[in-house]
C-alpha cells in the first residue's frame, strides 16, 4: 500500500525491502502506517515479501526508512 522505497539483494538470493517512506507533500496511501522491512527469498519458485518484525524498544511510530543496505560478515 505505501510502496517499497529501495532493495539490497544478498548473494545468497535474499532480499530486504524498505517500505514507507513519507515525504511533506508526497501522497501517502497509509500516512498513520509506520515504515517497515520486508524479506524475500528470491530462490523461492514463488518468491513471496514477508514482513520483518521489529525489536521491541525500537520507535517503530516514527519509522520512515529510506533506502535499505547489508554488510556480509
């Protein structure tokens, strides 16, 4: 509903994808939803985005992710 805003692919075939970014001024389809992190499995035959749950203690109201990386280990 509020659009992914940028994706980082792991060489494993992982994907994380940020959602909801709000701009002023931007529309927004879901302006009281909170941004999320969603994971998708592209080796999957039917690859599917689940939603990520957040740590508790973290300011999940104020989350507006924008753009999203990885660091490998």
């Amino acid at each position: 509903e509020t659009g992914s805003e940028d994706i980082d692919i792991l060489p494993n075939g992982l994907a994380f994808i940020s959602s909801g970014l709000k701009y002023p001024g931007m529309h927004s389809f879901a302006p009281d939803k909170p941004g999320e992190i969603f994971l998708m499995d592209l080796n999957e035959g039917s690859p599917r985005a689940v939603e990520l749950r957040i740590s508790r203690g973290f300011d999940l109201a104020s989350f507006n992710p924008h753009g999203i990386s990885t660091y490998v280990d």
